[in-house]
C-alpha cells in the first residue's frame, strides 16, 4: 500500500509537467505542426532550386532590401518578448497590463506589415512579379505566405487582447491566450528562418 502511494506521487508531478508541456489548445497546436511543415517543405524546395541556379538567386537576392528584412527580424522578436510578459502578467492576474502587452505586441506587429507593404510596393513598381524568374516566384510567395500568418496573428492577438482588458481570462483560465501567444511565436520561428534562407544565405 505504501509502494503503491509512492508512486503515485511520484507520478503526479509527472503528469502535470506533460499537461503544461503544450500549453494553450492542442487543435492550435495541430494547426501549428502542420504550418511548419507545409513552410518547411517551401523552404527544403527553395534550397534545392537555388541550388539548381545560384548565379541567377544570388544576382536577384542582391535587390533585397536586407535593412528592412533585418527591422522586421527585430520587431518580430521584440513582438514575441511582450507576448510572453502578457502571458505571465495573466498568469498574475494582471488582465489589464495583459492586454497592454499584447496591444504593444500587435503594434510591432503592424510596423512589420507596414515595411513589407513598401518592400511590396517597390518589387511592383519595379516591374518584378512572380513571374519574373524563380528567385522572385520563392521570394514573393514565401514573403506573402507569411504576410498573411502575421495579419492573422494580428487579429488573434487583438481579439484576445480584447477579452483579456474586459477580465475574460485570469490565472487559472487562460488558455485562450496561451493559444494566441503559441500562434504568434510560430510565426516569428518562420521569419527567423525565412529572412536568412532567402534575404543573406549565398
């Protein structure tokens, strides 16, 4: 009897470090894997076609602005920074301050939209489309992809944001934001690839 108890507390810590191993949703979750696959196999036909033709990506990869790329690195990092102080400040039942840090957040966010929305404008008003060749095709399309991933995170972070300064989540419920932060920090791991793999690597 007394071996059997012992275990059992033995495993209970246990479980519940499994329990918080993948916080927030596990359909999120799901979602998140697949996501990272589906870039990962853009990513591996990236590499293997520029191998194919590196004259021709390096020549196109020169008119990148990397300044750009490299600030919205920067905002993107710093935006996963205050989604974890939002995370713990709920953990704390700081709702409002919270909130604050995911409206910080989305705001670095809106920056990173902003600058891509030029570095577009100035591919366009060049002429250049997907069509162009097919560093530009990758370029474009990989560019967009995550354009689009960091817009909706926007608007997760914003809605969360939302129930979060109205008192919708608290410290022992918050997985909603758990799920949102989950979501964002997955679309900061794919730029921190990205900007490297397409904007500096030779």
């Amino acid at each position: 009897m007394i071996m059997n108890t012992d275990l059992r507390l033995i495993r209970a810590p246990g479980a519940s470090v499994c329990k918080q191993a993948l916080p927030g949703d596990l359909a999120m979750w799901c979602f998140i894997f697949a996501e990272l696959l589906v870039f990962g196999i853009f990513f591996l036909s990236y590499a293997y076609t520029r191998a194919r033709h590196v004259d021709m990506f390096n020549a196109a990869q020169a008119s990148l602005d990397r300044v750009s790329g490299t600030l919205n690195t920067l905002l993107l990092i710093t935006s996963s920074y205050f989604v974890v102080r939002a995370v713990d400040a709920i953990r704390h039942n700081a709702t409002k301050i919270s909130s604050a840090w995911l409206i910080a957040a989305m705001t670095c966010g809106l920056f990173f939209v902003l600058l891509k929305l030029l570095e577009f404008a100035d591919k366009i008003q060049a002429g250049i489309t997907m069509s162009t060749n097919l560093f530009y095709m990758f370029y474009l399309f990989l560019a967009f992809f995550h354009f689009m991933h960091v817009v909706l995170g926007m608007v997760i972070l914003g809605s969360v944001a939302h129930k979060a300064w109205h008192g919708g989540y608290n410290r022992a419920d918050h997985s909603g934001m758990e799920t949102a932060a989950a979501y964002w920090h997955m679309v900061d791991l794919v730029w921190i690839i990205l900007f490297p793999l397409v904007y500096v690597l030779h």
